[in-house]
C-alpha cells in the first residue's frame, strides 16, 4: 500500500512519558492520602509505619519514573524499560496498595 501515512516514532515515546507523569501524580496523591488517613482520627504505631512505608514506595516509584522519562526524552529511539526498574515500579505499587489497605484497615 503505497498510499499508507508512515509510523511517526516520535509520538509513542511522548504518549509513553505522559503516561510515567500521570502515574506519578497518582502515586503522589495516594501517599497524601495516606499521610491524611495515618493522622486523622488518631495517630497508631501501625498507621504511622504504613504511612511511612507508603512515603517510601512513592520515593522509589518517583525515582524509577524520572529515570524513565529522562531516558525517553534523550534519545530519538528510546530502548525497554529496564527489568530491575520494572520490578523497582511493581513492587512500590504493590506495597502502595498494601499500605494503603492496612491505613483503611486500622481506621
């Protein structure tokens, strides 16, 4: 098909870092979630080590997502995403909602 418009490589590495930013903001907004149910109500040895914990996971998860972003933006064809990053980025996650669910659970 010679008419076909050509793949415009640089749109999928600037979806791809918009995508890192939206995810940060909603892990930022997460751990100040946990940092407001941790001290609402009354603070607990528990509430203050997951939200403690939460903090954490969003630090890490805020690293690997910088990372990820500076690497998009400095080349023109960018590579995968790091495997030891990934795992940095699921495990914060996870821990996140883990957290998350002991502040629910303890309120």
């Amino acid at each position: 098909m010679s008419g076909a418009a050509e793949r415009d490589p640089g749109l999928q590495p600037e979806r791809t870092r918009l995508a890192w930013r939206r995810t940060t903001l909603s892990a930022a907004v997460a751990a100040v979630l946990a940092v407001k149910t941790a001290l609402a109500g009354g603070v607990s040895a528990a509430g203050v080590v997951a939200c403690a914990l939460c903090c954490a996971c969003w630090v890490g998860f805020l690293w690997v997502a910088h990372r990820r972003i500076r690497g998009l933006a400095a080349v023109s064809e960018p590579g995968a995403l790091v495997p030891s990053y990934a795992a940095v980025a699921v495990v914060c996650t996870v821990a996140m909602a883990g957290c998350g669910a002991v502040l629910v659970g303890s309120g």
